[in-house]
C-alpha cells in the first residue's frame, strides 16, 4: 500500500503553516514595541517546531513508501516499444533533412 494519501495530507499541512509563519513574519516586522514581539516570537517558534516534526514525519513516510513495479508481458511490450521508436524513427528518416524531421517529431501525438 502507498503511502501518498498520507503524505499529501502532510505537505498540505506544512504549506498551511508555511503560509501561517509568512503572515506572522510580516506581521513582526510592522511592531517596533519589544513586549508586543514577544508572543509572535513564540508562536512563530512553535509553528516552526510543528514543521520540523512534518517534515520528519513526511520522510519516514518516504522511506518506508513501497515502490510499484510493473511486471509481466504488458510491462515488456512498453519497454519493447520504447527501445523500437528511436530505430524505427531514425530508418524512416534517415534521407530526410534535420527540418523535414522537426515537422514530423511535430505531428506526432503526445497523448
């Protein structure tokens, strides 16, 4: 099972908080009073340790992602077909100049 639900939710979450301390930061910037500092120093702190454990939490989360291999004959025709397309290209090709080649790479479907 993947892992990605999970560690969407995570960066969702620090992308909030990183948003949380850009406003508190500017927010700091615009008080000259030193006792009104104080608590938004702290805040900002503690918003900054919250991401740090995301953050920490999102990389075990990565470790410990398993990986997705493709196997069997499906996976062998597209690794198949991937390593045909350059040959083949180039044979059709090959008396044709670089421009008349730009042209067809262009008409070629992508999706």
């Amino acid at each position: 099972m993947s892992n990605s639900k999970e560690l969407n939710d995570i960066e969702k979450e620090i992308g909030r908080l990183n948003n949380k301390l850009n406003d508190l930061q500017n927010k700091i910037k615009t008080i000259d009073n030193v006792d009104q500092r104080r608590p938004i120093n702290r805040r900002i702190s503690q918003v900054q340790s919250e991401v740090k454990g995301l953050n920490s939490r999102r990389n075990q989360l990565l470790e410990s992602n398993q990986k997705i291999f493709i196997y069997g004959a499906n996976a062998n025709n597209y690794i198949f077909a991937l390593n045909r397309l350059p040959n083949n290209f180039q044979k059709l090709n090959k008396d044709s100049n670089a421009f008349a080649k730009n042209g067809v790479l262009t008409h070629i479907p992508t999706s």
